[in-house]
C-alpha cells in the first residue's frame, strides 16, 4: 500500500509557531513557507537563487541545473509573491538562504520530532501544495476517473494552450490541472492525482517526484 501524507492546517499552524520563535533563524520559516506556497521541491527552496525569480512575470525560472527533472517555470501567486518580497536580499548575495539542504534538514527535523508530529517527511509539504491545489479545481483526472475514461491525456489536451501562452503567470494563479502539472513538474496527470488522493491508495514513494 503506497504511503499518502500531507500536513493538516493544525499541523501546519503549530510549525510556523515552532519556526517563529525569536532564537530561530527566520530562514527555517520562509523556506517552509515558500515551500508550502509553491510546491518546490526542498532542494529546489533551499538552493533558490535570486537572478531565478522574476516578480515581473509571476515566475520562479528553475534552469536544469537547479531540478531533478528538466528545466521548468513555478508560478508565484499573491501569497509566494508576498513571502518572497519580505526576504531580505543581502548585497551581492547570489543565493536567496543560506542553508544547505543537509543543515535544514537536520534542524527542521528536530523541530518535527520535538513537535510529536509523526509520519512527516519532507516531501510532504509538496504533497500538501498539490493536494490544496487540486482541492480548488476541476480535476480532469477525477472526471475522467468517475466516467470510466482511459484516455485522461486526450481530455486534458484542449487545457495545454493555456501553458503554451503563458496564461498561468499573466493572471498570476493556476486555474487547471495541465497548469499545476507543469508548475510542479509532473509528467503525468495520474501522478499528480496520486498527491490528490485521499482514500490512501495515492502519494508516490518517497523519493520520487
């Protein structure tokens, strides 16, 4: 039985109590915060760099080298737009946090445990995005689920012109499934609907997209 996690918002709320407590680095909070707000990956928020983000056009610009998969846009809506704009920019600095991932890892792993929050891994703030995101819209794929329809790419595919002209970041939200997939970097709708379950059959391994 494959695993299925996301954060609850009392979850949610007792980590950002956690992480704003004065002794804290405030970069614990904004990369829990941006990670929560986008559906980055932690690597992908950690090792973010400012010449990536474009407040301009509503995107964070991830080049090959900063993703495990190709190269893609990650739509900065009011609320990742709000967050961003309140960190601070150090003159010169290339990378927006300091930490590495190995070091927020560890000390945001304590903060879990210290929580009694179980069964968290850190890929579940991923998870959460998507399943929030896929909350406040027409899934295709659950439609396509509920009719018995095999072919979910083909009814997806009058949805593809909105990515192709840059819809998402001109209105700033994404309003469709093909619009989430290609922020968060899903190959498939069937993976991003394994994010969205919520009868425990869905959520890849982890380690994987």
């Amino acid at each position: 039985k494959k695993r299925w996690r996301m954060l609850s918002g009392a979850e949610e709320a007792a980590i950002m109590t956690a992480l704003g407590e004065a002794d804290r680095n405030p970069e614990l909070a904004r990369i829990f915060q941006l990670s929560m707000a986008t559906g980055m990956r932690l690597s992908e928020c950690v090792l973010l760099e400012w010449s990536y983000i474009n407040l301009a056009s509503n995107a964070i610009h991830l080049p090959d080298e900063a993703v495990k998969t190709a190269s893609r846009r990650v739509l900065i809506d009011s609320h990742a737009r709000a967050i961003i704009e309140a960190i601070p920019r150090k003159p010169h600095g290339v990378r927006v946090f300091s930490y590495t991932v190995e070091g927020f890892q560890t000390v945001f792993g304590r903060i879990i445990a210290a929580l009694g929050i179980k069964d968290f891994r850190n890929h579940d703030m991923r998870r959460t995005y998507i399943s929030r995101q896929m909350a406040l819209m027409a899934s295709p794929v659950a439609i396509a689920l509920a009719a018995g329809i095999k072919d979910v790419e083909h009814l997806e595919r009058g949805m593809m012109k909105d990515i192709l002209d840059d819809a998402p970041f001109r209105r700033g939200s994404i309003q469709n499934e093909s619009e989430l997939r290609a922020s968060v970097a899903h190959r498939s709708a069937q993976m991003t609907h394994s994010y969205a379950s919520t009868e425990g059959q869905g959520g890849p391994e982890e380690g994987k997209p």
